[in-house]
C-alpha cells in the first residue's frame, strides 16, 4: 500500500467517520474492534477449526543468545484460516484500522509517519526491541 495508500486511506477515514465524531467514541470503537478481532481468530479455532492453538509454557534453555530466542518461541498456533475466516479475520482487521485512521486524524498525526518512526526504531532496536 504504501505510503501514498495509507494517507490514502486515511483521508477515507476522514472522510467517512462521521457519526463518532467525538474521541471518547472513537477510542471505544477502536477497543471494541479489536475485542472483534479475538473474537473472529477464537471463532476460527471453537466453531471452524481451521485453527489450533496448543499452548504451552515457552522453552527457552538459560544458555540461549537473544538472537537464539527465536529458534526456540513457539507461535502455538497451527493450521491456516480457511477462507471464510480469513475474510472475517480481515474485515474485523480492517475495522481495526478504520478506527486507528481517526485517532490518528482526531489527534492530528499521520499514520504514514508513525508507521516510519516505529519501522526506524524496529530497524535501529533490532532484537533490543523487546516489548
């Protein structure tokens, strides 16, 4: 998408929110958006059953290297979304964005910039990265 198509889409966003106008609003929508998202990925494990997830305390041996980490953490999920969850995992997605686009405008930012900023920090942190 690029940065041409975020700020694209941003402008959408501006465009298009106009019912929740006021910020309390949209931050609510934006938590309620992802509680849709865990719903529609739990979904595709508890109804579909495209999905597994097996989880588990991670292994990790005390003489592994924090580059090593990665051999070792384990995602705990299995199987792929069929592609009727995969269109609900993307349209709750979408959402999601939908309401982080007018954040980002109601607070005046743009998420081309942030996106950057977090990209540069991923790139200068590397693995001290962590979160």
């Amino acid at each position: 998408m690029g940065d041409r198509g975020c700020q694209q889409f941003q402008n959408a966003v501006s465009e298009y929110l106009v019912r929740h106008k006021s910020i309390l609003d949209v931050m609510s929508r934006l938590q309620d958006s992802t509680a849709h998202v865990n719903r529609a990925i739990v979904k595709s494990v508890t109804a579909c059953g495209c999905l597994k997830i097996d989880a588990g305390k991670q292994t990790i041996p005390d003489d592994a290297s924090l580059v090593d980490i990665i051999d070792y953490i384990q995602t705990h999920v299995s199987g792929a979304l069929c592609s009727n969850c995969l269109e609900n995992v993307e349209n709750e997605l979408g959402n999601t964005l939908f309401y982080l686009a007018g954040i980002c405008n109601l607070l005046g930012l743009q998420m081309d910039n942030i996106i950057c900023k977090e990209n540069n920090r991923l790139e200068t942190l590397g693995f001290y990265n962590l979160t």
